[in-house]
C-alpha cells in the first residue's frame, strides 16, 4: 500500500514538469482529435504475399480501433520484403537456427494531390529453431512472419501518426 501511495505521489509531482517541456499526448482527444481524424482515413493497398496479407489485415485492424475520419484521405502504399536465412550451421553443414526478417517500404500519399506524405521504412526479425521435424519448422516460420506483421503494422502506424500529429502542431506556426 505505502508503494503504491509513493508512486501515486510521484507521478502527481512529474505531471506538471511534462506540460512544461512540450509533452502532448499522440491520440489527444480520443476519436475526436486530429491525428485520428486524420489517420483514421488511411486506404490501405493490396501488399503481396502471404506476409503483405498479414500486414495489411494488421493495419486496418489498428486504423479501424482509430476510425475517427470520415473518408479516405491518405493511401498508404506498402512494399514487402520477407528473407529467412540460416545462421546456425553445424559441422554437418545442417542448418540449426534461421533468421527471418521482415522489411516494408511504405509510401503515404494525399489523395487529393498525389504527393507523398511519408516515405520510410520499418522492420523487425526473428530468430527460429530449426527442428527434427520439418512441420514443426514450417510452423515456427509461420509463427515469426506473423509476429513480425504485427510489429512492422505497429511501426508503420506509430510513424504515421507521429507525421501527422508534427504536421498538424506545424500548421497553427504557419499561419501566423
């Protein structure tokens, strides 16, 4: 209990200090604010392959939980590239341990003047113990690429959000 009351007491007394060094919360204002208003709008296209499937459904599941926009006004383009390579070998030359990594380029373009947004990239990978038993392996490989789309949707929406909520804090400075 007295942990807990020292916690409380000390986010109490942080809070103030992250108003005063610029500290806005990314999704203010709920469904409401601009950055899901924004990207809440997001067409997703078509991404290739297994992997681009498991991404694409990975992204829309996170804009729909958004879905604060009323039309599409971004589209976001997605390029895949999935490698599996051995990095354990035993003397036998048999494979022991694979790596499996997963890279998207994504491009976010204006639907109404064409022009891209953001153009970046995101990644992450995977170790995967290569079994006895060539099922079991398949089986972890699939595991790892689905992970790893649940990662790299992750790092594509954060991105994006970050890009929108900088461009829409830039917007008022603008004007004046």
């Amino acid at each position: 209990m007295r942990n807990r009351l020292t916690s409380f007491a000390l986010v109490m007394a942080v809070t103030p200090l992250l108003a005063g060094c610029g500290f806005r919360p990314l999704y203010s204002g709920g469904t409401a604010g601009v950055v899901a208003q924004q990207i809440g709008s997001v067409d997703v296209a078509a991404i290739e392959g297994k992997g681009g499937w498991l991404v694409r459904n990975a992204l829309n599941d996170r804009l729909s939980a958004i879905s604060g926009g009323n039309g599409p006004h971004y589209r976001l383009v997605v390029k895949l590239d999935d490698q599996i390579i051995g990095v354990g070998v035993r003397p036998d030359d048999a494979v022991t341990r694979e790596r499996r990594t997963l890279r998207a380029r994504y491009q976010l373009f204006d639907q109404a003047t064409g022009a891209v947004v953001l153009d970046a990239t995101a990644g992450s990978d995977a170790g995967i113990d290569v079994a006895s038993s060539e099922y079991a392996t398949i089986a972890s490989e699939d595991t790892a690429l689905e992970r790893l789309a649940q990662i790299v949707a992750d790092q594509i929406i954060t991105r994006m959000a970050q890009k929108i909520a900088s461009e829409s804090a830039a917007a008022p400075a603008k004007g004046q």
